[in-house]
C-alpha cells in the first residue's frame, strides 16, 4: 500500500514538472515572439526617425534656397 501511494505521488510529480516544463516552453515562446515584435517596432522607429531627418534636413534646404532667391 505504501509503494503505491510512493507510485502514486511519483507520477502526480511527473505531471507537474510535465506541466511546468509545457508552461515554461510556451511563456518561452510568447518571450520570443515580443521580442520579435519590439524589434521590428524598433526598427519601424529607426526607418521613420531617418526619414523625418531627411524631410527636415529637404525642408531647411528648401527654406535656404528661397531665402536666396528672395535677395
């Protein structure tokens, strides 16, 4: 009787560490994929800040050119 309720109480710990390891795998994935997104945002952010830089930089050269052409 001892050895299965031993038997028994293995195999509930198999279970658990079972449903930690799947758990652990899947807060594993979802860590992963908002990594990917953060990157790409950032990314998304680096592309649209070197364009507003460039657009300023087009705009303050359009502004300079006038600015001449007015004198």
């Amino acid at each position: 009787r001892q050895l299965e309720e031993l038997h028994d109480e293995i195999n509930n710990k198999d279970v658990e560490m079972k449903n930690y390891h799947r758990k652990t795998t899947e807060l594993e994935e979802q860590l992963k994929d908002a990594q990917n997104i953060k990157e790409r945002r950032d990314e998304n952010r680096h592309h649209i800040d070197r364009q507003a830089s460039f657009y300023r930089e087009e705009n303050e050269n359009t502004l300079r050119d006038l600015n001449l052409t007015r004198v």
